[in-house]
C-alpha cells in the first residue's frame, strides 16, 4: 500500500489537503486535512451581542448571507421576539440568491470543467465538453457569470450589497423597498428563470422539478431536455458511472430551508438512505468530537464547546472538528435537503444506490436550483409595500440561543450564549465541517472520507479526476469548515 498526498485543490474557496491510502490502484482509505485555523469564534467572545451580525458573516464571502441569516436567528431565539413578516420573506429571497449564485457557480465554474480534462481525451462526449465547460475558454462561463450578476442585483436591492451586509437583523431586513424595487426584483427573479429554462434545463422549469424516476430522468436527458447542460452532465455521468463514484451511506441530515409562516419551502429532518426512513431533526443530539482535531478537550455540546488549537494533541491531523449527530457522522447538502423534505427523484436515487454517490448530489444541487428559482418568484411579488420589514429588538439581554438554517452547501448552525449583553461563548458548525470531518473517536471517517473510497486512480495517481468529481461533489468551502 503507498499514500499520495492530494493537495492544494484549484477551484476550492480555501485550503483542503487529503491524503489516501493506495491499493490496487485504488483508494483504500483517505484522511481530509483542514490546514487553516482562523478563529472567529474566539475574536466574537466578550464583544457586544450585536456584533455576531458584523463580524460572523466575514467568514466565508461565498456564503456572507448564510452566515448572517444564522447569527440573526440565534439572537432572535435569546432574545425571544417574532421578525415582521415582510423581512422574514425578504431575507428568504436574499438568502435564495446566494444559495443560488452558489449553486450556478458550483456547477459550472468549479465541477464540470474537470470533464475537460486530457485524462478524458478520445471519449465521445470529451471535445464538446471542452468546447462547452473547460475553464476559461469553454463557451459556458460568460453566459452564467452574465446570469450570475444579474441575479446578485437583488442583494443590491434588498442588503445594500453583497457580501457582508447588516441588512439581515433579528427582527428582519432593514431595507424597505418601493413598488419600483419590487418591480425589479421580480424582473430579476423572471429573468433568472428563463436562463435556467434555455441554458440549463432547456426546458420548462415545471418539467424539471416533475422528475420522479431515474428513467424519467433519462428520458428527459435524451428527448425535451436534451440541449441543456444538465442533460450534458446526466450523460457524462452514465458514461463514467458517476452513480457509483463517490458513495457513501450516512444519515442525510437537513435544519429545513426558507422558513415562513405557511412553514419552511423544504423541511427539517433525517433521512436514513439505507432504511428508507425519515425521523425528525433532534438538534440536541449534536456533539462535536476533537479526538482528531488540533483542538482542546471541552464539552462536545455545541453550546458549551470551545475552539481552543492545540498544535500538539496525539493522532491529530485538521482543524476541523467532527460533528456528529446521535454519534454518527452525515452528510448534508441539497441532496440531503431534498431527501428529507421527501422529493421522489432524490429519494429514488437514494434507493438505487443505497446512499449518496456524486451523480445524485450535482443532479439534487440543480433540481433545487430550480425549485428555489421557481419559489423566488413568488417570495418577490409577495412583499407588501406597506408593512414593515423590521421590528425593534433588544440590545442586551442573557441566556442561549441557536440559529440553524440551510447554505448552499448544507446545514449550518450557531450557538451563542450571552451574559450582561456580552457574547460570553459561540460556537459555529459549518456544512463542510460535517461533509469534510476528520475521524472520531470511534475511528469512524467523516463523509468525505468514506466517500472517496474505491475511487479508481487509473494510474493518474494524485491527478486522477476520479479524485477531483468526488471532492467536488460536495462542493467545500474550507474557509467556513474551520471558521
């Protein structure tokens, strides 16, 4: 057995390192290192409560509005107080646009331009893919950068700008907006639409998201979907056997997306691949577990925890901590979202494969794509012009607070305790964290580290694109993973 060293990673917000075990030219085992420590959590302890909502979304200018919306929600819940409809729906639309622009970006600017390597030259589909998706030169990333700024205009209208906007308050958004605006925004939001239906799914989006079977979903690849470049990947995809890349059987674990008063657009909950069974979400049985980790010894209860480093501790090797949930790795993201809230075409999927593989995850990302775009719309024109968007909260206060929402990459949560309106602790669980986990204590390796096992080099060696679709199948985001 040899060990390659896979490292840095282009294409990947931050610094990410794995190292694999080889045999058989194959991946035997893997360990995913987190080299960078940046310490948020211990810059928010002692400040002013109403910090967390300046400094905490500074840690990721990807996912700024994510981190915003979970520092407002786990104020709002010490604090006790209900936000003004008008902001929760306009916080939605913004948050929408984020994840969006994440995941738009995610596939074309960071995964699929690895279907343009050379290790790929003399397959069928290899020069269009080149001529489409390679990077910098492939037709695909005017048009979707186009597409992209457009679509970020609405946090211009909404936050002020993007990223790290103080828009996104506990009792909502500070920005009223007139009709002109709201005209605007539901422009944007149409004009969206209609790049996805002729781009991506060269389809209506309705025909998209009533995909129920695997078969229906190749059918549609190969007859009224068949010019967009989601059916391009779905065939790359079936010729290199992208649904059995990549696998993995943890729970698939969701805080629910886009809450509102008539409920949450995709909701809370695990979902086990293998039983087929769905359990409601117990954020209690939360623990965070540093036994291979550059961390002290604490609590592993996220309220109670710290991130303290610890250059020295034994067998250690990332400074990401271990999440686990009722002592158990898993693994988020809009596979796992769309899992729990019960879409049939994720779930069948699912079942297929008895798990998660690196086809079902990018196919989960655009059809929640769609789904959100399709819900934007409607969150845009639903904004009342003469109700308020915020309401006053307190300034200080004492006790606890959670904030757990959905990024594009998975489940995010804050804990935050108070003392004499100073933040006296907060603790942070990114969605990378849980996916890019190092061991626990029991031995168990994280997601990401199960899933690249068995991924076949094909003597590339450290350059095998198999390596590349796996890790890119999550989509990282290293900078948040150790905050």
């Amino acid at each position: 057995m040899t060990r390659l060293l896979v490292g840095p990673f282009n294409r990947v917000e931050g610094d990410l390192e794995v190292a694999l075990d080889i045999a058989d030219d194959a991946v035997a085992s893997a360990r995913v290192t987190t080299p960078l420590y940046r310490g948020f959590e211990q810059i928010l302890v002692g400040r002013p409560m109403a910090d967390a909502l300046a400094i905490a979304p500074r840690i990721c200018g990807i996912c700024s509005v994510s981190q915003s919306m979970a520092a407002a929600a786990a104020l709002r819940a010490l604090y006790g107080v209900a936000p003004a409809p008008n902001g929760v729906g306009a916080a939605n639309l913004a948050h929408a646009a984020e994840n969006m622009a994440d995941h738009l970006t995610h596939f074309y600017i960071f995964f699929m331009p690895d279907f343009a390597r050379a290790q790929y030259a003399g397959r069928s589909w290899h020069e269009a893919a080149k001529r489409r998706f390679k990077a910098i030169e492939g037709g695909a990333a005017n048009e979707v950068l186009q597409a992209r700024r457009r679509l970020l205009e609405i946090m211009g209208i909404l936050a002020g700008k993007w990223p790290h906007s103080l828009a996104f308050q506990p009792g909502g958004t500070t920005s009223a907006i007139g009709l002109g605006q709201k005209a605007q925004l539901v422009a944007i939001a149409r004009d969206f639409r209609r790049f996805l239906e002729s781009t991506v799914f060269a389809a209506p989006l309705e025909r998209a998201l009533g995909l129920k079977t695997p078969d229906e979903l190749e059918r549609f690849c190969e007859g009224e979907g068949a010019e967009g470049d989601f059916a391009a990947f779905c065939r790359i995809a079936r010729a290199l056997d992208l649904e059995h890349l990549g696998r993995a059987a943890n729970p698939l674990l969701s805080y629910g997306a886009y809450h509102g008063a008539a409920g949450a657009l995709l909701n809370a909950g695990l979902f086990d691949p293998v039983a087929g069974a769905l359990s409601p979400l117990d954020a209690a049985a939360i623990r965070e577990d540093v036994s291979h980790a550059y961390m002290r010894d604490g609590p592993g209860e996220p309220s109670l925890a710290r991130s303290e480093p610890y250059l020295a501790r034994p067998g250690a090797y990332s400074f990401a901590k271990a999440p686990r949930l009722h002592g158990r790795p898993a693994e988020v993201g809009a596979l796992a979202r769309l899992a729990v809230h019960g879409h049939p075409l994720a779930r069948a999927l699912l079942k297929r494969s008895r798990g998660s593989n690196v086809f079902a995850r990018v196919v989960a990302r655009l059809i929640e794509l769609a789904m959100v775009a399709q819900a934007a719309e409607g969150w845009a024109k639903a904004l009342a012009l003469n109700e308020p968007f915020c309401v006053a909260t307190p300034h200080d206060g004492e006790g606890e607070g959670v904030g757990l929402v959905e990024a594009a990459r998975g489940s995010l949560g804050h804990w935050l305790g108070a003392q004499k309106g100073k933040i006296r602790a907060y603790q942070i669980i990114a969605p990378t964290t849980w996916n890019f986990s190092p061991r626990d204590a029991t031995g168990a390796a994280g997601p990401v580290e199960q899933a690249l096992v068995g991924a076949p080099l094909e003597g590339h060696g450290a350059r095998a694109a198999s390596v590349q679709h796996v890790i890119r199948s999550f989509d990282p985001c290293m900078v948040c993973t150790a905050h």
